[in-house]
C-alpha cells in the first residue's frame, strides 16, 4: 500500500510514518514544517519506502504515481498553534482538505480526515457520543480550528455522498506522547517541561476542567485501524447521483464513513493532571493558577462505543505509563 | 463609494445593485450566473455606475480601480440549490470568502459577509440572539451550506483580529420578495408558483414548523444601514498583533464587527403561510403533505435587538402587503 501523509512531520503525523512503515507500507510525508520538525522523520529519512516533501497542501497538491490512500492530518493542533496561524488554520481546514480530497479522488485513492473532539466545542454533553452536534462559537479566537475541522467534515461527507469517493473521519481527543512541541502549550507537555525545568505547573482556571488523554501508540492504533477496515460496497455504487439526496448510506456503511471518536475514555481533571505529573517527574514543583481563556471546554471525553464496534479497537496504555514514556523522551530532549 | 457585490445578479445581491445605484454609489456585480440571472440586473446595464463581470469568485479576484466596500453575498443558498451543489456551496463560503476578503484587503475596502440563520441549525432556543452559538449537524447533507457560513464568519472574524480589515457580518433570515426564482424549492415562492398554476400547495411535515419571512425591501435597508455604519476606531488601531488573542474588541466596537441578525421576528407556521397564500392568490387549491426532509429546522425566529440598537432598523412591510407584490411579480413573470 503506497499512503500520502499530510502533516507527517508532525506530532501524530509522524508516528503514523513510523507505524506504516514498520507494517511494511510505502509512506509519502509532505509538510510544511510550520508546525511539524523534520527532527521527527529524520530517523525514516533515506529508508527505501519513505520519501519526504517539503510543500503547503493548500496549494495544489499532485504526486507521481499510484497512491492507495491520503491522510489529510496538516494543521495547527494547540490553541496556542492556531491563535498564532488563525487564517493559516482556516486555510488548512478548507483549502487543504480540498486540495487532498482532490489528489484521493484523482488517485482513486482512500481518504481519511484527522478532525478533532474541537467539533464538540464546550460540549453540552459527556461523554460524547459521535452524534452529538456540539456546541461551537463560531466567531471566538479559537473558533478559527473548530470551524476549520467542521468545514473539513462537511466537505469529506460531500465528496463521499457526490463523488462515492471511500473517505473516513476519525475525532481525534487530547493525545500525548513522545514528539510533543515541548512549546506548544498544550497541558501534558507544559506540565512536563515545567516539572523538568523546576518552574511551576501552570493551571488555567481552578483545574477543575477535565481532560481525557489517550497515549499516541494507542491512538496510532485506532487510526490504523479505521484506515485499513474495508469498505462494504465499491466506489461505483455509491455514485448515484440522484439518490444521495436526503439518503443515508446503509447502517453499516454509514458508520465507517461517518465521523469515529478516537481517544481515551479515562477522564480526570486538569488539577489531578498536574499531581501525576508532579509524582512522576519526582520533582517537587508548586502549582501557579492563571485565568480561563475565552471558550476554553469545561470537559472534553470521548464514547468510544462505535471505534469497539467497527474496529475492535480500545486503548490499552494507562496514564502512567503513558506519561513515564513522555517524560522520559523530555528528559532526554531537553537534557 | 465604489462597491463590489459578488453574487449581485442573485436575488438579495440585485436589489443589492438597484439600492446602491439608487443612492448614487458606484457598483461592481460579479456573479457567475450558476444560481443567479441576468434577468435580475438587466436594467441595469449600460448604466454609467453599474458593471457587471461574469466570473467564479472562487478563483483569484481582482479589479482594477478603487474599492470602498466589497460585499460577499455569492452562494447557493436554498435547500434544492445546495443539495444540489453541495461541493460549490462550500467552496464558495470558503474559498469564495477568502478571495473576497484578499480584494478587500487590498484595496484596503470595508467587508460584508451575507451569513445566515442557517448558522443557528435547528435551534434549541428561540428566538435567536447572535451569542447563540447554533445546533448545526456538520455531516448532514444540508450541513454543507451552514458550515460553509459558519467557516465565512470564522474567517472573516479572523480578517478582523488579524490584519484589521473593517469587516461586518449580517446574518440573514428568511427573505421574501420579486427575483426569487420561480423553482428553487423555497416556501413563498414555492406555495405562490403552486397557487398560480392551479396546483396543490406542497407541505413539509405537518407544517407546524415556524419561519419569519421579511420582506426583500426591509432586508436590504438593514443590510444598507449595516454596511455605511462607520467603524469607531480606524483599521491601524486595531492591528496591534500581540494584544488579539483573548481579547475582545471594545464593546460598542464588537457589536459593529460581529454577526447581526437581519430579519421580521413575525413568525409563522408553514400551514399559516400556505393559507395566507391561498387567500391572497385568490385561488382555492388544495394542501398536500410530503415527508420532511433531514435536519429541516422546527423554529427560526429572529432576535433584533442588536439590528435595533445600532442600525436604528427594524422592519416595515406587513406579510400581507410583501405577500402581494411578490404574487405580482410572479404573475407577470409566469403569465
């Protein structure tokens, strides 16, 4: 199987080159590198099955040859990423996701969208259930992603209903792991360097927000996973053009097509965060609280029933161990 | 005041010209006549300050000259016309908005995004004040048009924070009035074509579910007021890029930036509307009930207390008296 990765220098991007590698695939990694390092694909660099190319996927994007699927996973990840790059976020979104449905198509290709558990905004409902809506404000600062992933779906879901193209969506839920930015802003990293660096952990709020956060290995999985189940019909069955509106796809089909929450359902608070952080780091460092920023989520937790269905899929590595390897890898980064 | 309109030869978008050419303003119409018509702006060609340009304002946009405002009011934007263009409907709203919002930036203009009620989905409060933040499902088919508004706003909001471009969002509900098209599946224009021809007029559902229609004269007098409001602090204050993120514009200034909501807060259920209908057509046909369609929203009722405060606008024409000269113009149109 010959798979282009959007972002793949990335955080998830770049496990998702090593997993495919290791299963004996052909990866073609294309980034920017405004967000994503090529510290994190230097290690695949000159290995036979993997190419690497330096490009903005909101441009046009075409590569030479056969391509068995597109993995769309460019963009700003962490708040602090995509208030810093808002019209770059939106562009990615819209743009990019365009431009990668458009070479799936061209290639006959698979596709699959990284969205994110952003769609949900603050969510009225916990867990959440792939169903549920959500509840976004459209024209907050931080508006700019979850708007971008929606568009994102909408515009999978289109090429899907219009052009029978076989796409999948997976919601991805907080992740941590080795490859961090350890910049970012996001809490498990922060909290980590922080810890390592002997500076306080910083809460936003009271920490009484909570989190669910699924170790990378674990979400590499289901998102091999939901790539690789096989679709029921073929493409040529799905092109009635007539029939697509107001039509659902069968119930089986729906459900590989249609959005999949991946993440761990183990949810704790941020406060709770920082202890295990504390603990295992072994360093003694005080808590600092500073204000909520606008529209931050008040929970966030997956219901992972339909990825147990469809994929037989559920994490396995606790928090801990989780969180040993991560601060494992920063000591060893920034030491 | 040199104004560009894209999507002007549609139906908002020519009264549109007509209102601005009638105040003496200079207009620009680009429209690549998909949804809209010629048969709208007709009349106005060959005028001195009228010009019209055929052209996908999905693709680079520029003109040459000076530009005081450009208004965005390309888009599919019926049910049957975005079910129909599905892939159109969000590149439009997501490229066509950056192309627009490029224009203007350059040619350092005012901005108009024609949004939509459509952004509140199928709402779970009514009526709608603009800081509700919507009930939109982003995979269902007619999803395609609400998050394609939605990202439009994102994007243009970020335009504001970011590069301070004065930007304004109106957010528009059911609208009623001659040009509409006699078969883009809308309910007046629907029921009045039904009624005309001897036909039964088609009910969605039990037609219990409620809309507010405003008249196409009260709209465009809102959206008017809307575009000319000046903006209290000049674009260069507003480019202080470290001070954006988590901050709020002032909040006289954030009212003027913001989404407003432009519409008649009288509302009906369908069934009413048809009765209306049928008196004033002055024909007895009968009522014939259909199933409703996916996601079709219950209640859209707009809150105009904002239009009120700061546009001093609210709406003037009766549904009776709307209901009639649109009756004329469709019976001229299919006589």
């Amino acid at each position: 199987m010959r798979v282009l990765i959007t972002g793949g220098a990335g955080f998830l991007g770049s496990h998702l080159c090593d997993r495919l590698i290791g299963m004996g695939h052909q990866v073609v990694c294309v980034d920017n590198l405004v967000t994503g390092s090529m510290d994190n694909v230097a290690h695949l660099l000159g290995h036979e099955r993997f190419s690497f190319v330096n490009y903005n996927v909101c441009d046009y994007l075409y590569v030479e040859g056969a391509l068995d699927a597109v993995m769309h996973f460019a963009s700003p990840a962490s708040p602090q990423d995509y208030l810093e790059f808002p019209i770059a976020t939106l562009k990615v979104g819209a743009l990019g996701t365009h431009k990668s449905l458009g070479l799936a198509k061209a290639k006959q290709a698979r596709f699959l969208l990284a969205s994110t558990s952003e769609v949900y905004g603050d969510p009225l409902v916990s867990p959440q259930p792939e169903n549920y809506w959500g509840n976004v404000n459209p024209i907050s600062p931080r508006g700019v992603y979850d708007e971008a992933k929606r568009f994102a779906e909408a515009m999978t879901m289109a090429y899907h209903r219009y052009h029978g193209l076989d796409t999948r969506i997976v919601r991805i839920f907080n992740t941590f792991g080795p490859r961090m930015r350890p910049n970012d802003g996001r809490v498990v990293s922060n909290f980590i360097v922080q810890a390592l660096s002997g500076k306080p952990l910083t809460i936003f709020g009271t920490g009484a927000q909570t989190r669910s956060f699924c170790y990378v290995d674990d979400l590499v999985e289901g998102i091999t996973r939901l790539l690789l189940v096989p679709s029921d019909r073929s493409p040529a069955e799905r092109t009635d053009r007539q029939s697509f509106i107001y039509q659902s796809d069968t119930p089986a089909e729906q459900s590989i097509h249609e959005p999949i929450n991946i993440g761990n359902p183990h949810e704790l608070t941020v406060l709770e965060i920082a202890r295990k952080v504390q603990d295992l780091a072994g360093t003694h460092v005080p808590l600092e609280f500073k204000p909520l920023p606008a529209d931050d989520p008040k929970v966030r937790c997956p219901d992972i029933q339909c990825a147990k269905e469809l994929l037989g899929w559920e994490p396995k590595i606790s928090l801990e161990e989780g969180l040993r390897r991560t601060i494992e890898y920063f000591r060893k980064k920034l030491g």
